[in-house]
C-alpha cells in the first residue's frame, strides 16, 4: 500500500496551483497522503487514468481524485482534471514524499584518497573508498560501501546507493541514482580465441552517464573496448540489466529488467524496451522503438513501430528450416489475395 505518511498536507487548490491542473470541489480540503483508489480513506489524494478501473472509483472512500479531463461533467466529487493522469500522479508524489535531503557528512570509517577531490557538501558514509584523481561534486550522496575508482568523476546530486562500485576513468552526470551494488566500468567481455584458448583484449575505454539516469540495483554497465560506453541523458534502467561494451543508449529510453544488451549495439532516444530482451552486438535500433519482454533481436530496426519475438530455443539448423517456411507461408498468403474480376456485360 501506498500509505499516507507524508510530512505535510497540502490543500486541494494549492496542488491544482503546483501542478497547472483545473480542479473542482473544496478549495481548502487538506489531503495528507496519496493511495490506490481501492485503498484510499478521507484525506487520502488517489487517480484514476484507465477506464477499466471506473468500478474502483465508485467504491473508493477517496478524499479527491486525479481524473482525465474527459471524464469532466461525469465526476461530483473532489477532482483534479489532467491530461496525462498518471504523470500528474507521478508529479503530486514527488510533491507529497520527496527524495531526502542530501546532509553533509564525511565518515572517518571512510578511505579517501589525499588526490581525490571531495566537495565539502557531499555526503561520504562508512566504508566508502574514493581513489587519486577522483573528483566528488557537490551534493554527492556516496552510500555505506560504495567504491569510486581512480580519476572518474561524480557530478552535482547524484545518489549512489550501498555497495555501488564505479570503477576508474568513469563519469556520471547531475541527478543521476544508482541502487544497491550497481557496477559501472567492469571489463567488457572482449576475448580473441588462439591455439592455447582466449586471449583477454584489455578493456582501455570508459563509460559516460549522463544527468537525470537512473540505474537499477545489480545492474552492469562494462567499460568500451576503446572508446566509451555511453548512456545518455533521462536514460532509466531496471534492475539486473546487462550493458555490454561500447553500447551506446540515446536519451530518455527506458529499460525493463534482466535485458541484455550485446557490445557496439546502439538504441536510439525514447525506446521503450522490456524485460528478458536480448540484443545481439552491433546493431542499429532507432528512435522511438517499442519492443515487447523476451523478444530476441538479431537484426538492425530501422523504422519506429512496435516490435515482438518469442520463439523458444532449437537446433539451428531447425530453427533455420523453420524461418524459412514462416517466410514461405508469408509469401504465399500475399499471393493468394484475389483481385476480384469485373462482371461482364452478360452477367449484367
């Protein structure tokens, strides 16, 4: 449950105020927390955004809701009317239970590299290490066990959280949260096979993260071969997610968990990818793809569109015969779509 623990209340004209949305109702109503409709008592703020929950809306003790605007007309109660119910949902947490505040703190359980450079309002908590050269910006919030390698650098208000481990020559952007033993800049899986078995290519690139990323807990991010490794700006991803190396991530995609993506593919800006997915290397995804869970891609997307592929393993060779005549019945389904012929002036 979402409970209504919040620190303050907030009247109900002053949250229409925050968050731009018309409302109606009791201007002076004070909501105390946010919860599911079918959880919500009176002081309770709760939102409706998919019709199919209309039935909870009818049963729920909700102080006030966040509707569509198209539901105006059909609605008595409380009611803030947004567009987009689930972000101004997402905006008004934000507003009722915002993220801790970052208090300055330097553990002495802490080792800190005399080379490295720590702004005085960053937060260092037991048992960090931060070696030479690594620069800790301002409002920096290192939790218990964190690592921060030699020479990367950790920029205004980000969040790592205990046991995260950045390793040396990286950099992560402004805002960015990192959870529980999160791994940025281990070697990416780069062997060359001989004679006496594989040969390790050493890893020399980096990973660049920009600001607003957020990264799941266990989730990996390998450094590049040579160049770098790049997630960009507003980029989200869940846990237990495998990056390989020299990925590159456009802005604002998102991520869901235990996908895995193989070195040198790049994605384009605004995907929206889902759990279980697999991305052989080097491939080209562009912007604004959708892919369903445990789909496999072997192939470049070239178009935005939605795209799904589920097939269980196989022998090769059977998996290939069975391509082939998925193909085959494709093309043979479009051929046999008859053009009707016109009547003849007889049959008039």
């Amino acid at each position: 449950m979402i409970s209504s623990g919040a620190s303050q209340s907030y009247a109900l004209a002053e949250l229409a105020l925050r968050l731009e949305l018309p409302f109606q109702g009791q201007a002076d109503l004070q909501l105390t927390g946010v919860a599911p409709l079918h959880e919500a008592g009176p002081g309770d703020l709760s939102f409706l955004h998919d019709p199919k929950w209309l039935p909870e809306l009818a049963r729920s003790r909700a102080a006030a809701v966040i509707l569509p605007e198209t539901m105006q007309g059909s609605y008595a109660g409380n009611a803030l009317w947004s567009k987009n119910p689930y972000l101004s949902f997402a905006r008004v947490m934000q507003i009722f239970y915002p993220a801790p505040a970052c208090e300055p703190a330097r553990s002495a359980l802490a080792v800190l590299d005399p080379l490295a450079s720590i702004d005085p309002s960053a937060r260092i908590e037991d048992f960090v290490r931060v070696d030479a050269r690594a620069v800790i910006g301002p409002e920096v919030w290192l939790g218990t066990g964190v690592v921060v390698g030699a020479g990367s650098t950790i920029a205004r208000g980000s969040r790592l959280y205990p046991g995260v481990k950045v390793y040396a020559n990286c950099s992560i952007g402004q805002n960015c949260i990192l959870h529980a033993n999160a791994v940025i800049g281990a070697d990416g899986f780069g062997f060359a096979e001989s004679p006496e078995g594989y040969q390790k290519i050493p890893q020399i690139g980096g990973v660049r993260i920009g600001n607003n990323v957020e990264i799941g807990a266990n989730s990996c991010i390998d450094r590049g071969t040579l160049g770098d490794t790049i997630i960009a700006d507003g980029v989200k991803i869940d846990n237990l997610v495998q990056i390989g190396h020299n990925v590159e991530i456009g802005a604002h995609s998102v991520i869901a968990g235990q996908t895995g993506v193989a070195g040198s593919t790049r994605i384009g800006s605004r995907c929206r990818i889902g759990g279980q997915v697999g991305f052989a290397g080097h491939l080209q995804i562009t912007d604004g793809v959708v892919i369903a869970g445990q789909s496999a891609i072997t192939r470049d997307i070239r178009q935005a569109g939605v795209y799904v592929g589920v097939i269980p393993a196989q022998e090769a060779r059977s998996w290939r015969r069975l391509v082939a005549r998925l193909r085959q019945l494709n093309r043979r389904s479009q051929d046999s779509v008859a053009v009707p012929e016109k009547s003849s002036a007889n049959e008039e």
